[in-house]
C-alpha cells in the first residue's frame, strides 16, 4: 500500500483498500464457511466494487 501512495491521493487510497477488504471478506465467508448469501448482500457487493471503480477511473 506503501507505494501505491506514490501515485494516489490517501483518501482514495484508503476507500479502495477498505471496499476491497470488505468485499473479499465477505465473499471468503459466503465461499468457505457457508454464510447465507443473498440478493441484499450481492447488491451491497457489488455496488461497493462499482464504487471502487468509479474511484479508479476518477
């Protein structure tokens, strides 16, 4: 993450890394120990991976 500060704002930064830390922790769960996944948590998701990469783009 270190290096990647080189070349984006902190802010952004940080929102990525959280939506992304979010989003693989959620899906581990649902994956590996069976959590109930439904159509609320899919479009929470997905709508947190839209937004990291609207973040990208911007």
């Amino acid at each position: 993450m270190g290096i990647a500060l080189k070349g984006i704002d902190v802010s952004v930064a940080y929102a990525i890394w959280s939506g992304l830390g979010i989003t693989f922790i959620s899906l581990i769960g649902v994956i590996f120990f069976n959590e109930e996944f439904n159509i609320v948590k899919g479009l929470g998701i997905f709508m947190i991976i839209i937004g990291v990469l609207l973040l990208r783009i911007y």
